[in-house]
C-alpha cells in the first residue's frame, strides 16, 4: 500500500540541503512544531555546507567547485524528491533554511510531479542580501555583489507559494526587497529545540562556585560577534562598571583581545564555539546574558537565538530596544532593555541589576514562562494548521499563479 492510499495522518515533506547539530537548531524547530500539530515529517535531503559556507564567501576561487557539487546535489535530490512524492503526496513541500539555490528546482519538480497540486513552502529564515550586505558587510550595496545577493533572494521567494521568516518586522522588509506580494511572506517565531533536552544538573564553574554566589552580576555574551550583537558596546559597558563580570563564548579574534585589554581580569574567554550541552553550563553559570545592542538594521527586526535560548534557560536578558523585541517581549519581567549602541545606558541597567539582587530574582522567575509563552514548540504548532491550509487554498484556487524563477535542475 503506497502513502496516497494509507491516508493516515497528513504528511509534510523536508525537501534541501539543510544543516542540523550545534549551532543550527532551525529546521529541528520546525520539525518539532509541525509533529506537535499532528503532521507526519517526511524528509529528502542531501549534505549542507554547515559551517564552511562563512569560509566559503571569503574564498571567491573556490566558487566554482562548489557550484559543480551543488550541481550534482541538485540532480541527486531531483531524484528522491519524485520518488517521495510518487509514494506520499504531501500537504505541502518545506524547503528548510539554507534553500535559496534549490527553492526553483524543487518548484519546479514538485510542479510536475503532482501536476501543481502541492505547493511549496520556504523557510528563508535569513535573506542572503541582509546577510551578506547589510550585516557582515562583505559587499557594498549597489555592488554587483550585493545585486547577486538581492536577485538571490527574489528568485528563490518567487519560486514559492509561502515564504517564511522569524519575525512580521523581516516579513515586511524580505516583501519590500523583494518587490514581490506582502501576502506571500508569514512568520513563525523561533524555538530552542533543545529546551528540554540539555542536561538538568546543577554547574559549577572551576573555582567550585554557582550562579549567585559573586558580589558581581555575571553576563554571559555568546554568539559570532557579527555586526547586530554589539559586542564593542558591551565591552565598554562593562568596562564602566567594576561591579560586572564578562563571559565571552565565541567572537572574532579581534573581538576576543579588545575584551581582554579593555577589561582584563574581569572577563573570562571561553572557547569561540561550545556544544549546546556546554552551553546550557555556562547559561546555568551566569546571572544574566546580554542580547544584541548593535544599531544596523538587522537588529532592529529580529529577536536573537540568544535571547530566546536564554529565555528557554531561565535566563534573564538585557537586550537593545528594538520593535522586533518589544513586539514579542515589551512588558516581560525577564527582559531588560536598553537604546541600542548606548554604552551609557547598558552600562546603567546592567549595575542596576547587580545592585538589586530582589529585582535579579523576579526577572529569573519570569524568564522561563516568557520562553513558553512566546517561543515553545506549541506556539509554532498552533500556527502551523492555519499556514498550510491557507497555502494549500491559494494553490487550489490558482495553481499557476506564482511561477518558477528559474528552470528545474
């Protein structure tokens, strides 16, 4: 008996190249929400570049060769996406982030294949202009860098009946850049799919002490240190105040000495990537952990993986105020906020914090309910139904009316 004739519960079929582990807990999310809402996670896939494709915009004469593989991974995933799709006709096809170069191919493939009847959903996540562009600023705008970025974007939304972000803030602004219909992008917030995972035992740091027992506030910092964390303006907050201890989980090299010459024994180096699990050790080890107090726009539309994981940890956060956050979190006991890129300001709230040990104590018992009420894996399952059953409505309605970008692999 084939999946068409099981009829059992709907399926959805994971169709890319995504990457998964540490470090890249998105598609896991949305696996775990679509399951919590009751559909069947079905999945072709081949390999991601994981974390070589920050290496690999550095190295422009490795370009071709990589362009030959994805070739190859374009044909091979052509072939298990018909075989998938011959067997267990899905409610819909998701293309998990990164799925800008294969969302046309797989259009145009499942197009075919089901004669326009199942319509393919793109978790875009990141556009790759913003990236590129205006975050880490590896390209001028008006470049033809930039140009190849933005076409990037449009071309892989254009191939897809839905389009999804984290945020109504990126919705709105992936709409505009792309010159493409506000109707077609939706949002589904982030979640930590390891919430409830990471192991529960109590930490203690080399000196044998716990979260608590300092005179000072301990602020923990992980993340790349790209342009949106801020990560200077931290610095200098901390530098203000003698009352504040730094942890630094990752940054750049550059990032790593400033922190040490600017704050000397009052700030810990920690490894620049840990495993989740060590990560919730040092989440356990710390009083409060930073957001991003950056000032590009990126900043002001997205909520951090770090704010949310913290949440998720009961970890208060002190983060820029932004429309996005305050969106999602103005009004929480567990989060601070501050105006970004003022050094004055953060540097203020955090020695308030350490002051009032009281205030410290509500905004970690809030921190967790926050996470829950906001980020769980049930308040994307609970938006899931909604999303595929307008999709598959305006498939039904007008199964020809957003046409592919590009020509199948």
């Amino acid at each position: 008996m084939t999946g068409r004739e099981a009829k059992s519960r709907p399926n959805v079929l994971l169709c890319g190249a995504w990457d998964d582990g540490d470090g890249y807990p998105r598609t896991a999310a949305l696996r775990q929400g679509l399951e919590r809402a009751g559909y069947e996670v079905r999945e072709c896939r081949v390999p991601g570049l994981g974390r070589s494709k920050q290496k690999l915009l550095r190295q422009p004469w490795r370009w071709p060769g990589a362009m030959w593989r994805a070739v190859a991974d374009r044909r091979r995933l052509r072939r298990q996406l018909r075989a998938e799709l011959q067997d267990h006709e899905p409610q819909c096809v998701l293309v998990p982030y990164p799925g800008h170069h294969l969302a046309s191919a797989i259009r145009t493939n499942t197009q075919r294949a089901t004669a326009g009847k199942v319509p393919v959903v793109l978790d875009l996540f990141l556009s790759a202009y913003d990236t590129v562009v205006e975050d880490r600023r590896l390209c001028e705008p008006g470049s033809i860098g930039a140009w190849a970025m933005q076409e990037l974007d449009r071309q892989a939304c254009a191939a897809a009946d839905l389009v999804l972000v984290d945020t109504p803030e990126n919705a709105a602004y992936v709409a505009e850049l792309t010159e493409l219909p506000a109707e077609r992008f939706a949002w589904l917030p982030l979640s930590d799919p390891e919430v409830d995972r990471v192991s529960a035992s109590p930490f203690e740091d080399e000196a044998g002490s716990s979260a608590g027992s300092s005179d000072c506030l301990r602020v923990l910092f992980f993340g790349t240190g790209v342009p949106l964390h801020g990560l200077d303006v931290l610095v200098a907050a901390v530098r203000r105040q003698p009352t504040l201890e730094l942890t630094l989980v990752g940054g750049t090299a550059d990032d790593r000495a400033h922190a040490t010459e600017q704050l000397g024994d009052r700030v810990t180096l920690a490894p620049e990537f840990v495993a989740r699990s060590e990560l919730a050790n040092y989440l356990r080890a710390c009083d409060v952990v930073a957001g991003v107090f950056g000032t590009t726009s990126k900043a002001q539309r997205v909520v951090p993986w770090k704010v949310v994981i913290a949440l998720g940890a009961g970890r208060p956060v002190v983060t820029a105020d932004t429309p996005a956050v305050c969106g999602w979190l103005e009004g929480s006991d567990a989060v601070h906020l501050t105006p970004a890129g003022d050094v004055v300001a953060l540097a203020e709230t955090l020695a308030r914090l350490a002051a009032d040990r009281a205030a410290l104590a509500v905004a970690t018992a809030a921190a967790r309910p926050t996470y829950d009420r906001h980020f769980a894996t049930a308040r994307a399952a609970e938006r899931w139904p909604d999303l595929l059953a307008q999709v598959s409505r305006d498939r039904a309605s007008d199964p020809a009316s957003v046409e592919p970008a590009g020509v199948g692999a």
